[in-house]
C-alpha cells in the first residue's frame, strides 16, 4: 500500500463511529489532566501529547477494510493490518512534527500576539507534517 491521502472515507464513516473517536479523546485528554495533577503539568502534557484518537481510528480503519475485503469473499484481515499500519505512519509523522508547534509558542507566545502565534505554530506543524509525508511517499517509490 501506499501512503496517500483518501477523503472519500469521511462520507462512509458513520456517526457512531465519530462518537467512539471522540469518547477516546476525552479519555486520553481526561487521563493526561489526572496525570497532570498528581505529577505536574511537565508529566502531564507529555501525556496529552498522545494522540487521542489514534487507538479508536487504528481499530476502525481496520474493520472497514476488513469488511470490505469480506464482501468480495477474501479474509481481509491482512489488509485490515496494513491500513492500520499506514495509519500509524501517519499518526507517526505528524507526531514527530509537534515538537517544532511546541518550539514555536513557547518561544513566541509570550512575546506576540497569542492569535497570530497559535496560527503560525500551526502552519509550522502543517508543513513540517507535510514534508515528512512526502519524503516517506518518494522513499516509498524509490525502493520498489
């Protein structure tokens, strides 16, 4: 597979299945926040670093690919791994990409306008993600 992006899969995931993400979220996020009080903001912010809903959309990605390769008649459960995977790369460069948002407003923040840094962190993080995804996408057709 490829790493690519896909968002037609927004038009077939279903309600419940937002719902689920987002409880996953609160959870992590509610987690950090109990962490954060019994051993500090330091310890508990590197706990909310966790993307929140990784572990809910791994899970689902790969059902929905495993679905689909049922009802063509195939097993699907190798296929469902490998999406999960592909999305754990995802997961993994943008993750990889936060500590240059974090740079960002802990060198800025107290000396800017809190609004333009926020979006200025953010478009750091977009295009440091973005160039990740790339290199790892021509990596990817260089080695075949």
């Amino acid at each position: 597979m490829i790493v690519d992006i896909n968002l037609a899969s927004i038009k077939t995931t279903k309600l419940h299945e937002y719902a689920i993400r987002f409880f996953f979220g609160g959870l992590v996020t509610a987690a950090a926040g109990f962490i954060a009080m019994r051993y500090g903001p330091v310890i508990g912010g590197l706990f909310l670093a966790f993307p929140a809903i990784f572990p809910a959309s791994a899970t689902l990605i790969e059902s929905h690919e495993k679905q689909a390769k049922q009802r063509a008649g195939y097993d699907g459960t190798k296929r469902g791994r490998i999406a999960a995977g592909i999305d754990a790369t995802g997961t993994f460069l943008g993750a990889l990409a936060l500590p240059l948002f974090a740079f960002v407003l802990y060198r800025f923040l107290p000396s800017h306008n809190p609004t333009l840094t926020l979006l200025a962190a953010s478009l750091t993080w977009l295009f440091l993600s973005i160039l990740l995804w790339l290199l790892v996408k021509r990596r990817h057709f260089i080695r075949r």
